[in-house]
C-alpha cells in the first residue's frame, strides 16, 4: 500500500488545536481555558465520532465536563464513543439521548443501571462491551484508545501540571492512553495555582501530557462509596466475620488480600483488633492490603496490624487520618493519597492471595452475579479480583495450599502443582426481603437475553470462586471433584432456602465429614459469642474516636 | 498499640536526604549530583537491609548506577534486597558476591542464569521468588515497595524532570512505588538540560517524584533484543507461519495480539504481506498489536495491515521509523516511543485474543518451558501473556470461539459458557543439536529439586494452552476431552521425537478426523509452497529497504 502521510494523528491533533485557538480567542492564555468557554472549545476539539473517555471513575467525576458536553451543538458533536469505567452521572447517559453520543464501552453503571438499560432497548445506545477496570485501561492501549480525554484533577499550576489529591484514580491510565497517541486531553480543576509564587501540594500528572486546563464552578463531585456505619453490621455478619477468620484466612495464613464494599467485609475489618486478636493472629494474617482507605479498617490501623495498603481510590474523610498514618498509606511529599486505579487492579490481580466480596445471587455451579432483570450495571473490579491469576508465578502459603487442595488426586493437565488465589463469596442465605441468594438460575440469563448478550453477566465463575461463606457455614468449593459435590456443597450451605432444602442431607454429612463443609461448630466457633461487642467500633463516632477525631466522616454519616 | 509515630517513613526520608546533602557538599546542586559523587550519594542514602530496585528492564540497564553500587562499601551498605525485573549485567550479581544484596525478588536474567545458580547453591543469593513482570510490579505496590529507586533515562532537566526516549520500559512502574511510599529515587541520565534555555523533548517522569539525578560517562546500556535476520529464516519456519496464518489466525479471526520473541513468529509477520495478502486476510486479522517494535513487522506495517502498536520497551534502529509512522506507534509530542511494560503487559493479558510463542520443552500434559538444568532464568512476560485472563468478561468473536470449544459438551461450572484466550506453542519437533522438543518429563521438574522451589518453574502450563503448532501440524486442545486424549494430540504433533513415534495411531488418526489434529493437508498447504520467497523481506537489508531506509539496524545487523 502507497501511503501518502503516516502521522495523520499528529496533524489532526495540530488542527483540532488550531481551531480551539480560534474560537477562543483571547478565552484562551496558555493551556488555560476560561470557564464560560468550554463548551466552545470542546465543539473545536471534537470531532464526530471521536472515541472519548470522560472521566467518570468510582469516586471521581469530571462533572463539569460532562455538563458542558451535554451543552455541545449536536450537529456539529455526534455519535461519540465514549470509553469511561463508571457511568455514574444522569449527564453520562443524557448524552446519548441528545445524540452527542452513540456508543459506549464501559465497566460500571451502578445507579444508571436501570436507565441504561431502557436507552439500550430503545436503541439509543450501542453497547460495544462491559469490562472489568484493568481490562478496560488496557483495550486503551489497543483498540479503543481515546481520541479525547476529559479528566477531573484538584489543582493545575500554569504550565498545566496537575495535582489530583487523593483520587488519583483512572486518570493516569487515561492520560497516558490519550497523550500519547495523538489525542487531547483536556482537564477541569477545582483550583489555579500560578506555579510560580504558589506550587501544586504535588504534580500527578504532568503539563507535558496535558493541552487545556479549565477552572469549574464547583469541585467536581466525589461519592463517599466505602464508607459502611458499624451500626447497621448485625449479628448474622459478626459470625459470618468470625468463619471467615477463622476459617479461612487462619486456615490459609492469608497476608496480602483484597476486600469487597459492603458491611460483611467491613464486620471482618472490625473483628481484627478484638476476635482475631484473641486467637493470636496478629501479624500472621492480614498484613497488606489493595484497598480504598476503608475507614471500618481504623481500629485494625490502630491496634497495629496493617503494614501497607495500597489504593484504587481515596474515600472522603479519611484525608487526614491518612495524612498522619502516612507509614500505612502509599502518599505523595505533601502527605495525601496517591491512589492509581491500573496498579491497584493489577495489585489486587497479582500481589494478593485472596479476594472476598458479596454477590445477589449463587446458582448451583457455583457462579455468582449482581445484575439484575432490567439492569445493566457491569461489575467494575470484582472479576479481575475475583478470578485465578493463572499468569502468577510467585509463590505463599496461601496460594500454595489452595492449589494443592484443588489438585490433590487429580492427573494430567488438571493435576500439575500450582498455586490457586483464594476467591470467597460471603452471602447470607436471603438477602434484603427474603430474596433468596442461592438459585437454580440466575437472572444473569434471562438478562443476556433481553439485552442481547453474547454471555451471561457472570459476576465470578463457578470455576474461580473457592468457597462460598453463609451463616450456615462455609463450603470449601476447592475440595469438591464433581458437578454433583459441588452442587450439594452449595445446597448444604444455603440453609433454609429452596436451594437449601432441596439438599440430599446425607451427601451433605459426608461433605462435612471430609471437611467440604464447616459448621460454625466445626470451627469452635460458638454463635452465642458471635455479638456486636466484639465489634472494635459499633458506631461511626466510635471509628472517628478510634482514629483520634482524625477521620471526619461525611456529614451524612455523623449521627452524634 | 500504642504507636508513637506513624510518619517513621517520611522521617526516615528526611534523614536520607539530610545525610546525602552533608555527604556531598558542594558536589550537589540542587538535585544534581556530579558523576564522581555517586558512590558517596548511595552510601549516604542507602541502608543496610534496604529494599532497592536497580533497574535493570528487557532492555535499558541503569548500568552506571549498578557499578557505582558495586563499589559501595559493604561495611556499611549490606544485605540489600534487590527487587528487579531482569538480571541482565554481570554488575548484578557481582552485588551478590560482595555481600551488598543478600536477597532477591526478580523475573528473568537470561544470560546469567547459570552463574546465578551457581550463586544460590553457594547460599550467596537468597531468592525471594521469580516472578512475570507484571506482577512484580504488582508487589511493588504491596509487599515488595522498593525503599530505593536506581532508574536510567535518557535525558534530565535541572528541575528533574526525565525524559526516558523510547525505552520508557519499567520507569514509571518503578518510580510511582518508590516517590509514593517514602521512598528515594536516583536517576542516571545521557544528557542534561537546564529546563530554561533547552527543553527535554517531552517528560516521563515529572521531576516532583525524582530526588536526584547523575550524569552519568557512557550512555545507558540497550540490547536489541527483538531483531532477527529474515536470512536466518527456514523454511519449515515458513511452513508452520503459515499453518499459524490459515490454520488459526484466520480460523479464529484473530485481530489483536502479541507474538513471542523469534524466528517462528518473525516467520508470520513476515508473510502477513504476502501469504496472508493471498487469502483476502487484510483488514480480517493482525489489526492491533501489544508488542515491542519488532523489525520483521515493517512489511506489514508498510503494506499498510496494521492499525496500532503498543509496546513493553522500543527496539534500537527502529527510531526513525517510528517516528516517521506516528499513526501506528504510541509515540509523545517529540515523536518518539512511549513504551510501558506495565500497561503493555496489561494490554496483552486483557485486550488481547492470542498469544504465541516458542518453547525448549513440552511434556504429554501439554506443559511447557524454556527452563534447563543448572540455570535460574524465569520467564519475564511469557506466564502473563500464556495464561487464560480469566477476569476478562468483553467478548471477541475470537475468543467466543474458543471458549466454545473448550466448553462443549461439557456440564456444571466448566460447561457455563465462556471465551478464553488462544495460547499458541510453536515449536520444530526438534531443536538445535537435535534435541526433541517433546519429553516424557520437563527438566523443569529436576531444576525443582536442584533449587529447592516450591513448584518446578512451567512457563506455560498445560491447562492454559489451546494450540501446540509443530512442522507436523496443529494439535487443538481446546477439543481435546481427557488426559490421554490430550496425550495424544501432543504425540500426534510430535514428529520423529521418541514422543512422536509412541503415538497410538488409530487414536491419533480419530484425533484428526474430529479436528483435534491437522495437517498442512489438512488446512489446504502444500508443503512445497514454504519456500523461502514467501517472505516479504529475506534479509536485513531487505527490511531496511521495505522501510524506506528509515530502520537503521545496530552495527552487528548489517551485513550488507
């Protein structure tokens, strides 16, 4: 092939930049764009069809960009693709009611869900696919490179450095995809520093990678999305906490792990410093941590368990508790966060020996899932947490033990030693009105049928979850060796459910008699003891004490 | 506990910092170190037992900072713990011998395997494990953060801002873990600019994470590494690039990938231009890449096959080229590579379809390695690109396909239907000096013992792989149902090896009919036509031509 110019990127990038020259004239001093000129500019940048991430992340958003891109002429700006992780804002979705935009490759919808899924049936939206947050930065490399980016930052300096804070997030990934393969990158900050008299706290990221800099109206809009008030964490949880304790991490020696948002990891966060310290297991579990600064993890901080913990995001309040526990926390010379999304995915991926998380629904193999019937909401971090990291090559006692459990008797293939990560799904048997969480089959189906999926959202696979933890105990999924042991290992703890009744009782027995299930009593556990008083923190004034009136919890949270 | 201070790592910095300033003097400037103040500059700011990563990448060396450590005095710097992807400098190991390190966290030391097993069993290197890179630089962010950064970059201004060239590699990896977490960074450079008058080409590394930096004598050392001499080509290579072409790229629809390092698969990028050209292919495989800018691919770039490139590190010559075909390569404002191991490596492991490389050894469970006796190397990228990504949930026609394969007929956890990544092993029955490529028993399992690891170092293992591609044919795994069919597959490739001739016939024979097995007769090749004037380039100067004499080979290449 005779091609005339290879570097068509870079004079398209010089043109877009040319034009927003033009249009904002003297709205325009250096990188800096005057706030009531954006939506010009982001007219002159764009072009239809431009492949967009908008800086939507888990906490952090860059809503006054989504604002003023929903303002943009659709004439001119249409069919976008936009490439976010989380569409967490009505704007991200009002784009593509207005036309601005057509089709999306994401990993989260949360609260967007059900919308989303009405725009998708009405056509308005063309899903390419769902991911997990590390696939996505990585397609960013490959085939769904951002043409522009529009991140969120705190402060930018006059050359255009930018200071994140705390929720560093996506934006590295994002910026260094963008900058480097002859796209713009555009930022809104919620403060100007000249660079000269006054310095960014810290450069995040640097002038070099960024053209245009815009001060917003208002900070930009972070959610408080880790934050879980110890009042509301039952009795059900505490004992829960304490099988997994016990019966896992002690079972395993688990130092390096990862823990999912909700009040059952959060009742186990709280059970260091008083249970698993009764049982001597300071030091020995625990110790390292992928992790937003959890503050139900304050009292465990404190009573000196926690070595490092390594963040995806931040979480409002915590700032200066972490800046004074800065031996914990990775931070910057200016003593807050550096979160980075990419590292603490691939840490949580790599450097971890377990995952544990909540599901809404377990099916008989084993497979779990969140989505629900009229829902698109994807599942952002878990399955690259909760999957075997099958390229890992270091070995810990963990790992070692689970692959050996997983391993024992088999040949071939199937029997080479290896390691395996511990993946747990800790559910009570019925959730929120008497939804029962074990099923014989999940909505995931039904939903793949209506939204035309190529698969099933399958949260975690049956073939990567290693035990699933309920009241009624844990079910040690690594040990089974058939469809049928595996099926009655999940019936036999998923008490007084259908699933759980329907239960042959005395393949049950035998699976508990070869340890594939364990009773609280199998454990020495004894659920009288299982109160809210082994609780390190039973109220978020007790966590705000804990840290020394350090953590400052959202007003929303300060019930005192 | 009651902890008096939480802050012991910023103070621990501070005092670093404070003894280095009062060590060098006048011979600092800022963060400018003069060349012959870098030994006092590490013994001042080094500590005994310190965690320290001298960068030693796939490629680029901080070679001047490893000698300038070689010469510290061990009296006072001792027992490191060197946390390093590649062990690639004699310097390295020298630190072992001296009793500078003591431990070692690493991935691969190619070339001096044999003397660092010499030096294990000598109890003079205490190995930690042996890791793929990614996750090596997961656990920098967990359990393995250096206290100490040596980094090389091409270029510093006077503020410290690096300018690392193509060969970006592990920098921003290393130094995120390190300027985050308390730690120091030291960095060796070609050039100084004074950030005023001249400007770096672009930044890298912003200097806000880097505390001092050295010029260093001599250039950084850079092996070129991914070249190969289409003269060196054979034509079996010919032949089973072409049975990778027809008989999987196009079977499966591959569009993005990585390629191992060598001549089989220097083969297939060399006839996507010619060969696959003839099947109507263009456009329909080969579009996105995660690979190094390998040489062998210009034709194919040239014949305008490729879309996009991201690379782990850059290849020496290739630097005009790369600039002069921006639209491919992830390039910076200054037209040069950006390259990053990190996020390339994730690239590859999440957003690629397939990968294909070469081996030394493969057993009868479809195991693989590239370990021998008497030599600790690793495996660098290899177990992360070769392993199923288990937590990718975006679907590609590809990968549908062969999660399809693997899944049918099959029931419970293992039948719920699933993509998987193709895994490709392409390997001549036999190797140089005749040695068969197939064996009852890797040497893997004796290097085990000889070691003392936990597990024998597999590159691949047998579960992951989907093809085993030999002169022969294509055994598919995915079809395969049981361990003795899979044993089959293998003999049914395995040529003339001893592995090869104690085939069961009939059951190979069964094994072909079903398509486990093909041969070249099979996929419509005629052997006869793998002939060398299939390739698009024959020689290096072949390839330079095809470049437009933009590639400019290092010296030791040019043999015209």
């Amino acid at each position: 092939m005779d091609r005339l110019n290879w570097n068509t990127k870079a004079l398209n990038r010089a043109d877009r930049l040319a034009r927003a020259r033009h249009a904002l004239g003297t709205r325009l001093d250096g990188k800096l764009v005057a706030t009531d000129a954006v939506v010009p500019l982001l007219e002159s940048t764009l072009e239809a069809g431009d492949r967009v991430c908008l800086e939507g992340n888990n906490q952090k958003q860059a809503d006054f960009l989504a604002r003023s891109l929903r303002a943009v002429d659709p004439q001119q700006v249409h069919d976008l693709h936009m490439v976010q992780s989380v569409l967490a804002l009505p704007e991200h979705l009002d784009l593509f009611e207005s036309g601005v935009a057509r089709r999306l490759d994401f990993s989260f919808s949360g609260p967007q869900g059900a919308r989303l899924a009405n725009l998708v049936s009405a056509r308005r939206i063309e899903i390419g696919a769902i991911h997990t947050y590390l696939e996505l930065f990585a397609r960013y490399f490959v085939d769904l490179t951002p043409k522009v980016a529009l991140v969120a930052a705190h402060a930018a300096d006059a050359q255009g450095n930018l200071y994140t804070g705390p929720n560093t997030e996506d934006t590295p990934a994002i910026v260094e995809a963008t900058a480097f393969s002859g796209g713009i990158v555009i930022a809104q900050v919620n403060e100007l520093v000249d660079g000269a008299t006054t310095k960014l706290p810290r450069v995040d990221i640097p002038a070099d990678w960024v053209d245009f800099v815009v001060k917003a109206p208002r900070p930009n809009f972070i959610e408080p999305l880790f934050t879980r008030d110890p009042a509301q964490i039952s009795e059900i949880q505490v004992l829960m906490a304490m099988m997994a304790i016990k019966g896992i991490y002690a079972e395993y020696g688990v130092q390096r792990l990862n823990h999912g948002i909700g009040f059952d990891t959060a009742a186990i966060e709280l059970l260091l410093p008083t249970y698993a310290e009764s049982l001597g297991l300071k030091g020995k579990i625990c110790r390292h941590w992928a992790l937003n600064p959890h503050p139900a993890l304050i009292p465990a901080i404190e009573a000196g368990w926690v070595e490092s913990i390594h963040s995806f995001g931040s979480e409002l309040g915590m700032e200066e508790y972490i800046r004074a526990r800065g031996d914990v926390f990775f931070t910057g010379a200016d003593g807050s966060l550096r979160s980075n999304r990419a590292f603490c995915q691939a840490a949580g991926h790599y450097a971890c020996d377990l995952f544990i998380g909540s599901t809404l629904q377990i099916d008989l193999d084993g497979n779990s899932s969140t989505a629900t019937l009229g829902r698109i909401t994807g599942f952002g971090g878990a399955p690259n947490m909760g999957a075997d990291a099958r390229g890992r090559r270091h070995a810990s006692p963990a790992w070692l033990k689970a692959g050996r459990e997983a391993r024992a008797g088999r040949t071939g293939a199937a029997g080479t030693p290896r390691g395996q990560k511990l993946v747990v799904q800790m559910v009570e048997t019925f959730r929120e009105h008497m939804q029962p969480a074990f099923v014989e089959r999940l909505d995931a189906w039904t939903l793949q049928e209506q939204a035309g999926m190529e698969l099933p959202p399958i949260m975690i696979y049956g073939d990567d979850v290693t035990h699933i933890l309920t009241e009624e105990g844990i079910a040690n999924l690594l040990l089974v060796r058939n469809d049928e042991e595996r099926e009655q290992a999940i019936r036999g703890v998923a008490g007084y459910t259908p699933v759980g009744l329907a239960r042959d009782r005395r393949m049950v027995e035998n699976l508990r008699d070869r340890g594939v299930i364990r009773r609280p009593e199998d454990l020495g556990i004894d659920p009288r003891m299982a109160t809210r008083n082994l609780l390190a923190a039973r109220s978020m004034r007790d966590l705000s004490d804990a840290s020394g009136g350090l953590y400052r919890p959202p007003a929303r949270f300060r019930n005192w």
